[in-house]
C-alpha cells in the first residue's frame, strides 16, 4: 500500500524555483527534471531504511515549495521533518545570499540573471553524494557523468517499491559493503573506481567523518585543505566541492574558464590565470557565484558542468 502526504517548503525572499535548473545536479540520477510539469524528482531513501519518491514544485499558492511525497509507510511528522531538512539543503534555503544580491547590484549584467532570486545551485543532500558525484565530473565528458552516476545508483541504490527501476543514492555503508571487483565491474568508473570505494569505506569505518565537515565552521584555507585531502581530488575538484559546500572565495579555473574570460575580458590575450580570477576579485566570498552567472544565459534544463 502507497502512502503519500504533501507539504510545503517556506523559501527565503528572493527565491526562484527555476535556479535549481543552474546547476547540472537534476540530470544526476536520482534527480529528475520534468520539464512538462516544471518538476524537480528524487528517489530518497530515507533514515527508517524505506525508499520514497519526491515531487517538488513551485507551491501555487504564494512562496514556498510543494512537496508531493509518496512512501511505502507512513508518512508521519518525523519523515516530514526529516525529509524537509535534506530538501533544505539540497536547495540551500538555509544559505544568506543578501551580500551577493547586493553585489550584484553593482553588475547590471549579473543582476539581470540572479535578481529574481537565482544563485542557490543544486545539491544534494549528503556531502558524500557531493563527493562522489564530483570525483565523477573530472577529465570525463558531461554525458560520460551522467552514464556513470546512472550505473552507481542503478547497480548499488535502493529501489523504490512501487517503481524498482527507481533507486535512491547509495550510502557510504551500501558501497563498503560491496567486494571491489563488483563494484568495479558494475560502476567502470575507470580509476574513480578505487577513489570512491576508498571514500564509502573510510566513512563507514568512522575514520572519515565527511558530513562533520560539512558542518564545520572552518577558515576557507583550512576547509580547503581538508577537501583536497581526499584521494581523488584536485584543486578542481576541492573548487567545486567548496561551492556545493557554500564557500564561493574560490574560482574553479579550468579551460572553459579561460575559454571565456580571456575573450571577454582581454580581447583574447594570452594572460596567467592570476590574472585571469583578478577579474572577479571585487566580488569578495562570492567569486564563484559571480563568474557561474557571468557565463551563464537562462536556462530551461539542467546546467551542463
């Protein structure tokens, strides 16, 4: 037997449901974009052991987001609890953003992108799912992503009852558990294989405490240093898991970075990327931010990484 309940996100003003479009997390399994019905999807497995399905909206009657919650039990007030506060991360309703909103103001050109209420990129829930889905962006094309984070979650994720072809991200203990030759053949990760197992099995043996640091409240050097200490990832990387992290003092520079700075900002000339990032340095803990806008045109699906 199905159970469902729906419920409501208060949301902070300004907020646009749409920005969760920005980044490239809803095409990331078990994220879904519905287009048709402007729908964000996820298959949530959730702490009682059981899978749900969630349907999040635009809430029609005034801010905030609808949550349509479907379960193979019931949904009581402790699951709503539960559930709100993952999808609160995820959306980064906790986050203040007054400062880059009034930065921005000073950039007609950003600010005619995020004014509405954009700038709280997609995440997921977990750090660790974070993680791995960064370790899985490196020196790898786009669709190469999405098929491998597919193959995880299919291979390793917990189904949802009511549609088994659906599955929730696998826990760092669902993934320690697996021997590595199966994971490797099931996930062909390539050398990510070894990197994401290494995770998964340092968090469940305790010697990693991934979402501790999630919640540290550390110097952005120190925190950095902590991310790169992680096997499998670079300055990239710690960049990128910095911003899902909500630290934007650094720019992730890379060769779409340069791509697009050089011409736009130096009719092409061949400047060092310090010169490069000195572009956006006006923009204090919101660098990040500035230039992701700065790049960016409105979009109708998911971001492409």
């Amino acid at each position: 037997m199905a159970h469902q309940r729906t419920f409501t996100l208060a949301t902070p003003a300004p907020y646009l449901f749409l920005s969760v479009l920005d980044h490239g997390w809803p095409a990331l399994a078990p994220w879904r974009w519905d287009s048709a019905t402007q729908t964000l999807e996820r298959t949530e497995r959730l702490d009682n052991g059981s899978v749900a399905l969630l349907r999040l909206q635009a809430a029609e009657a005034g801010p905030g987001i609808a949550i349509a919650m479907e379960g193979p039990v019931e949904i009581d007030d402790k699951i709503v609890v539960e559930v709100s506060r993952k999808m609160s991360r995820a959306l980064r309703l906790d986050e203040d953003m007054s400062d880059f909103y009034a930065r921005a103001a000073q950039h007609p050109a950003i600010y005619a992108q995020v004014g509405d209420g954009r700038g709280r990129l997609l995440r997921s829930p977990t750090l660790f799912e974070d993680v791995v889905k960064t370790i899985c962006t490196t020196n790898i094309t786009w669709s190469q992503t999405k098929a491998m984070v597919a193959r995880l979650v299919d291979a390793f994720g917990a189904p949802w009852s009511a549609d088994p072809t659906r599955r929730a991200f696998p826990t760092a203990e669902q993934l320690a558990a697996v021997e590595p030759d199966k994971f490797d053949a099931a996930a062909r990760m390539g050398y990510r294989n070894a990197y994401v197992r290494e995770l998964a099995v340092r968090i469940a043996d305790g010697s990693l405490d991934l979402e501790g640091l999630a919640a540290a409240d550390l110097p952005p050097a120190e925190l950095r240093k902590a991310v790169k200490a992680i096997k499998g990832v670079g300055d990239y990387a710690a960049n990128t898991i910095m911003m899902l992290l909500g630290r934007y003092e650094h720019l992730a520079i890379d060769s779409e970075f340069r791509a697009f700075v050089r011409p736009r900002y130096f009719d092409g000339a061949e400047v060092d990327d310090k010169e490069l990032a000195a572009v956006y340095a006006d923009w204090g803990d919101w660098q990040y931010l500035a230039y992701w806008f700065d790049n960016m045109d409105t979009p109708d699906e998911p971001a492409a990484e």
